[in-house]
C-alpha cells in the first residue's frame, strides 16, 4: 500500500502584512513539510472583505519571497473560490446538519437558538445566516507535538455564512484543507479550540480528516498574544530577513549554530530543514523577542 504524501499549508489572512507570529506559523509548517520531503501549499484566507484588504494580500506573497519560502502551488486566493464553499454548504443543508437562523447577537445573549426547528427559508425580508450543528461528542484530537489534546467544542453550533453573506473560517478552512489534499495542519495554538468543531465538520462531509500541530503562541505579554488586531509591527520593516529568520527558528527551539549574518534566506532555510526537530518545539506559550514589541 502505497504511502500518503504529505502535504502542508501556510494560510495568512490579509489582514495586514506579516508579524512575528505570522513568521513563526510560516516556518513551522515549511520546515515540517519540506523535513518529511512533502509539498507546502500558501492560501490566502481573504474572504472576510470588512478586516482583508488586497494591498496585504499582495504585501504577503512578496514578504513570503523575500523571506525564502518557496511553495509548490500559485497563492490559492479564498474570495475568487466563494462558489465552492456556498456548494458544500448546501451539502449540509441537505442532510440537515446545517439550518438557516435569524438570530441576532442581541436574541442570542438571552436564549437559546431555536431556529433549526422552524425549517427556515431564506427571503427577500429578513437576512438569515447558516449555522452548522456541532457533533458535541467529539471532545478530544491527537496533536503530532501536544500528544492527545483534551477540547471538547466550545459551542453545539456555529455560523457557516454570516447574515452579510460572508463566508465563515470554518466552513472555507474545512472544505480548502480537504480539497486540496491537506495531510496536515500546522497553526498557532489560538486555534486549538476550534478544532474538535473543525473535525466534525470533516465528518458531516465525509472528508479524511487531518493531522494537526499547534505552535507555541508567540506573546506580548502574560495576557495577550502578538497580533494583527494588537498592532503587532510588520517584520520586514524592523530587521533583515536572515536576522527574522534566525530569532523565528530561536524561538521554535530549533538549531542556530550553523547561522551566519552573510548566509542568503534560501540558506538558512535549507540548513533549518536539514537539521529539523519537531521534539524541540517549546509545547507553551513564549513572549515573543523584544525586538518585534
């Protein structure tokens, strides 16, 4: 029987242009990847046009370059695919696993959705979104670094496109990931607790579900992670990119010592890969270098 190959991912809303934590994320799942001899993929998740703008889009893609990292497909933009997310989520609709709610956040912080038992039909009068019915059964994943992760989901149901018609994370991320033959996804530890929600998604479709890495969090403080919505500053503009490199593979514990100030990108990174060890990755969170504060 012949082996799976493995196939990763780098997904980056264009939000605004890369930070630390962006840098960490794009270096674990490429050193992943490329250490198993596997393929790296680079999706833009752009479908939330109020927070995208095309301007990051395009910041990113020639950061990535500038960086080093080279991926085996053209940049896969989610906003020019919105058909085949609105496709599957008829497939839930169908098998009633998906319902359509006229909720508002106001009516929800005083009871219960009771919408998908009144066989709601979407109309021209009154905006509806599309919630998805959570398999609450599913309170636990294997993570390849964490070991078997305890997350039972966080809610019984959750929105697969917005009352806006936009088109919700979960939905794109579970049906791309699949589509696209995604073997495994490496991310930031923000997401763990999506993800038994993600996996029963993966189920209702029927998709092979899979593996997952959740990276240390890379923080500003005790409290808060770096991030775009905490202003974390642009990379590119504080250092240059063999430097970025360096304090990123620092700071997933990986080894240094081969690091000069004169080697190229595609250097650092082709030692990095070579030397790779998925066991050194710190399991919690760590501040993130002064530097990038």
């Amino acid at each position: 029987m012949s082996k799976i190959p493995y196939i990763g991912r780098f997904a980056p809303s264009p939000s605004g242009r890369l930070h630390f934590g962006s840098l960490v994320s794009a270096l674990g799942s490429y050193l992943r990847a490329r250490s198993l001899n596997g393929k790296i993929l680079l999706r833009i998740e752009d479908l939330d046009f109020y927070r995208c703008k095309d301007e990051y889009t395009k910041a990113i893609i020639k950061e990535l370059k500038v960086l080093g990292f080279e991926y085996d497909n053209d940049p896969y933009i989610q906003s020019k695919h919105q058909d085949i997310y609105r496709e599957y989520a008829q497939k839930l609709l169908d098998k009633r696993d998906a319902y359509y709610c006229k909720c508002t956040r106001e009516d929800l912080k005083h009871s219960p959705c009771k919408c998908k038992f009144l066989h709601l039909v979407p109309n021209d009068k009154q905006a509806m979104s599309l919630r998805y019915e959570v398999d609450t059964s599913i309170t636990s994943f294997e993570d390849s670094l964490l070991g078997t992760v305890i997350s039972a989901p966080l809610v019984d149901n959750f929105t697969l496109i917005r009352k806006d018609k936009v088109i919700a994370y979960n939905l794109a991320c579970v049906v791309d990931d699949a589509l696209e033959g995604v073997t495994e996804v490496v991310r930031g530890s923000d997401l763990i607790d999506i993800t038994t929600s993600q996996i029963s998604l993966y189920r209702s479709f029927n998709f092979a579900k899979a593996k997952y890495i959740h990276l240390p969090l890379a923080m500003e403080n005790s409290e808060f992670k770096l991030s775009k919505q905490n202003k974390a500053k642009a990379i590119l503009d504080i250092a240059p990119p063999s430097v970025l490199l360096k304090e990123a593979l620092e700071f997933l514990g990986q080894e240094t010592s081969f690091f000069t100030p004169s080697m190229t990108p595609s250097q650092i990174l082709d030692k990095a890969i070579s030397n790779f060890n998925l066991k050194a990755i710190p399991t919690m969170p760590k501040l993130c270098p002064s530097l990038f504060l």
